[in-house]
C-alpha cells in the first residue's frame, strides 16, 4: 500500500528505489483507466478541457503560479477542441480524421460531417468556427503551448496585452457545450434511423 504524503513534505521529497509512476491502484480513491477506445475518446475531450478550467481556476486565485500554469492551461483546452472535432468526424463522418493536429484541417473534415447532415446553418456555428480558427492562429501545429519556440526557433506570438481568464474559460465552456450537443444530436439521428 502507497504511502500518502503531504504536500509540504514533496518539496523535499527525492526519487526513492521502488517508485513508480504507473503503480497499480490500490484503493477506491485511486482511478480507473480504460484501454477501450470509444470510453477513452468518450473521455478525453471532457478531461482535457476539465483540466484547463482546473488550471485557469488556479491561475485566478494564484499569482505567483499563474505564469507557470497558462501554457498547460492553454494546451488542454486547444487538446480538448482537437479531440472534440476528432471524436466528431471519426464516429460520424465517412473517413476517419486524419493524423493531425492542425485545426484548421479538422475544421474541414467536421463541416463535412455538419453539411452532410443538413446543419451548416446550426446556430452558434459561424461563432465556433471563428473560436476554433483563434485557437488555431495562434497555435497552428499544437506546439505553442509545449515549447518555448517553433521549429526554427522563432518565438510564438501569443499577444502582447494577456489573456482574460474569465473570457478563456467561458468560451472553452461553450465550444464543449457545442460539440457536445452536436455530437448528441448526430447519436441521436443515427439511433432513430437505425430503428426505422
């Protein structure tokens, strides 16, 4: 059984023999991973934009750690759009979503699927697709937010006057409040016409 161990007493804490980052749960308060696919990329989406509101409710209360957590922040919620769209065209569109992380690309690939099903004049759509085509500006190649330059060491450009907290996390909230409905309504459509 894994000794539980104060926050405090991490700061000194040093790797030990016998350490393991994949330790086998061993209590109810331990979690469950699952290695089904649809559970996962059920999952995923939701986790790593629940992990950004965490990391930007954090970086409201807490000054000195708010520069640290922006950028994981910031990679969770521009990860959670990519798997939304991802989720979306995989289980619905005619082709799998190819392997990339470039939203724009995705874009694409899920107005497809939308016009395909008759919605390319769903409400809120124009505003997501301006949202989605930010996130991508500012990190097209899913690396922005992982490195502290692009490939030829060139400096990302995130904007000059910070980024609004409240604004952030309020608009992650309502792109997850989109695709989720999308992809309820598309589950939905596909159960009713499975039973005709």
């Amino acid at each position: 059984m894994t000794k539980e161990v104060k926050d405090e007493d991490l700061e000194i804490r040093w790797p030990q023999d016998g350490d393991r980052i994949f330790a086998e749960a061993e209590s109810p308060a331990d979690v469950q991973v699952t290695n089904d696919p649809a559970q996962r990329f059920y999952r995923m989406p939701m986790g790593y934009k629940r992990a950004g509101d965490i990391l930007v409710d954090r970086a409201k209360v807490d000054l000195a750690d708010r520069p640290n957590i922006i950028y994981p922040a910031l990679f969770c919620y521009r990860q959670s759009i990519e798997l939304f769209l991802k989720r979306i065209v995989d289980e619905f569109g005619d082709v799998p979503s190819e392997k990339t992380h470039k939203l724009d690309a995705l874009w694409k690939r899920f107005m497809q699927v939308v016009a395909a099903r008759g919605g390319a004049d769903s409400v809120g759509l124009h505003t997501v697709e301006k949202l989605v085509r930010e996130m991508n500006e500012v990190d097209e190649n899913s690396d922005a937010f992982r490195f502290p330059t692009d490939g030829e060491r060139a400096p990302f450009s995130l904007g000059a006057g910070g980024i609004d907290l409240t604004a952030l996390r309020e608009a992650m909230h309502a792109l997850e409040n989109f695709f989720e409905c999308c992809y309820l309504a598309y589950q939905h459509e596909d159960g009713l016409m499975s039973t005709e």
